[in-house]
C-alpha cells in the first residue's frame, strides 16, 4: 500500500467523513465551502424543515466539520476544514463522470 494512513490519521479523519455520510449533510457543507450561511437560507435553498437542517448541522458541528457565530438575531455557520474543499471538488467531478 503505497498511500497508508497511519490510525491517529485514520482516527483523526474519521468522525469528519462520518459526519459527511449523509446526503443532506454533504449539499450542507458543498455550500458553506464559498460563503457562511445562516439556517434559513439554508432550508430554502434545500427546500426541508429548519428542524431538519438544525439536526444535521449538530452532527456536523460534533464532527468539528462546521462552526457557527451568533450575529445578531441570526447564528451563521461555516466549514472549518480547509481539506474539505478538495474533497467535494472530487466529488462533483466524479458526479459529471458518472
């Protein structure tokens, strides 16, 4: 195995891909990658429940994977992962592929 992950890398990397396992959680973080966003543009812009998208921001938030900023009346979150850009990059090229 030419590329080896050692296990504190393994189990660094972990809880973020974890996080990231879920369809709902990935368009989160595809679209916090440009711009932090609050809850709300958040569900319009997926078109589900503000519960819904508050849920899956807390796992994302436990993952380390986002933060979020209380700004005014508003809470705006963002990805803390600068790796993460990459990845989702990978991943949209390889949806054009399939």
């Amino acid at each position: 195995m030419e590329r080896c992950i050692d296990r504190a890398g393994a189990e660094r990397f972990a809880p973020a891909f974890k996080a990231l396992g879920h369809p709902m959680r990935l368009q989160l973080v595809a679209g916090l990658l440009d711009q932090e966003c609050n809850v709300k543009h958040m569900t319009e812009c997926l078109g589900v429940a503000q519960a819904t998208v508050s849920q899956q921001l807390a796992v994302l938030r436990a993952a380390g994977v986002v933060t979020h900023e209380r700004k005014g009346n508003q809470v705006c979150y963002r990805v803390t992962r600068p790796w993460l850009r990459q990845l989702v990059r990978l991943i949209a090229k390889a949806q054009q592929e399939d």
